[in-house]
C-alpha cells in the first residue's frame, strides 16, 4: 500500500472510532469501548475501494452508474449511485454493493463513500426483523422500495469514506456532496425516493458521464446508462420500516 492510503487508513481508525461510539451510546450516556473488529472491517472496507478512485475501474467490476440523488429538504446528497446487483446481499466490508461518486471540478468523477444493500426476505415494509448491520452493530436503514426499475425492497448502509461528512460517517445525506441543477426530466424515471421529510426527489436527470475520462458510460449490459435506469431515490425516514437510501 502506497503511504498515502496507509496515512488515511490509519486517521480513518481515529475517525472511525469517535463514530462508532458517537452511534452506538446515546448522550450523555459513557461513551462505550470501540468494537476492534469494527474498527478493522472499516479499514478493509477502505482499504479495499482504494481501486475505485479511478472509476473506469468501478466501471470494469460491474458497477453501473444511476442518477445523482439529492435531499429536498435540503439535507445534502448521496452523489451518484453505482450499482453492482452481484453484490446485493454482501456483509463482505471488502465488497460493497454500491459506489457513491461525485463530479469533480476536473471534470471526472470522484469517490465519495461505498455502499452495502441486502434484499428484504419477505419484501414487506411494515416487517423489521431481519435488518443487518455491520461495523460492530451499525443497522441498515429500511426496509424500502427499489431505486430503479426491477429493484427489490432491501436495506442499506452509507459509509463515507472517502468524503468526509459533517453528519456522521453512516448518516445517508451528506451535505458536502452536491448534484448537478436537475433540468425538467422527459425521459424515463425511475423509481421514488423520498427523504426524511416525506417529500419524493427526482436527482439530477441523466446518468450519462460526458467528462475527460469518458463519452458516455456503459454499465456490465453495455448500453450507455442515460437514465433510463438511473432512480429519483426513496430517502431515509429512520430505521424502523423507513423509506429512504
């Protein structure tokens, strides 16, 4: 591992550790001790998405872009999604389900944080029972609709590991990434995502990619994802049988 990574791993068990506690003990309740194994999974999970700063990679594993997702409410933005349907279900820290992105000033795509998404066993949102967590016990939000066409009530858990935010490292919006100023939509859209506030948000309008690195992108079909598939996203509303991403 080059020492630039290495440094930022080793702030991120600082980081994460403050999380972790700050997420598990209500205040003013003691602070808990720090879960090791929790600390380890982040730093794999880390460690592991490195190969995604560069998205042709993301791109190459499968990962198939979506519509950048923003809060109504003003809360902030989940970028876009990169999906990778083969990896629905993993509790693997070193597999994520899901890459957030963000456009950058130099007109590619930047890393923002991972993802993981497990399908609902009886795929009802008034049921709970079979919520996952991960990184010493941080439960996924939902149950929730899909984000797209064809996509299952699931669960899912934001991790911001690559952009910091200002929320927390799990919370789902995160107010330091933006999306681009939605024009009025004419194509297909997606399924809803509603935030936390209740009101449903549409994202920006295409998932198509025109930047430095790339005409447009191709997703593991090969057909250039224009938003079509691309979702306006159902938000959080809490984790007891919420919508929301």
């Amino acid at each position: 591992m080059s020492q630039r990574p290495l440094r930022t791993a080793l702030t991120l068990v600082t980081a994460a550790a403050a999380s972790l506690t700050l997420s598990a003990a209500p205040a003013p309740a003691a602070a808990r001790p720090v879960d090791p194994k929790a600390v380890r999974d982040l730093v794999t999970a880390y460690v592991s998405s490195v190969k995604y700063l560069d998205e042709k990679t993301a791109l190459a594993d499968g990962y198939v872009p979506h519509q950048c997702s923003s809060d109504p409410a003003g809360h902030g933005s989940m970028g876009y999604h990169y999906f990778n349907e083969s990896r629905y279900g993993s509790l693997d820290p070193a597999k994520p389900s899901a890459l957030l992105f963000e456009d950058g000033k130099d007109g590619k795509r930047h890393l923002a944080g991972v993802e993981w998404i497990v399908l609902d066993s009886d795929q009802n949102m008034k049921t709970t029972k079979d919520r996952p967590s991960m990184f010493g016990g941080q439960k996924f939000d939902g149950p929730m609709p899909g984000h797209y066409p064809g996509m299952p009530i699931h669960y899912d858990l934001h991790v911001w590991l690559w952009k910091q935010n200002p929320n927390g490292l799990f919370d789902r919006w995160n107010p330091r990434v933006t999306c681009p100023a939605a024009p009025a939509h004419t194509g297909k859209m997606d399924m809803g995502h509603t935030s936390s506030s209740g009101t449903a948000h549409t994202g920006s309008s295409s998932t198509a990619h025109t930047g430095s690195s790339s005409a447009a992108h191709k997703g593991s079909s090969s057909t250039a994802q224009t938003g079509s598939m691309g979702a306006a996203h159902t938000a959080h509303t809490g984790h007891a049988g919420h919508a929301g991403h």
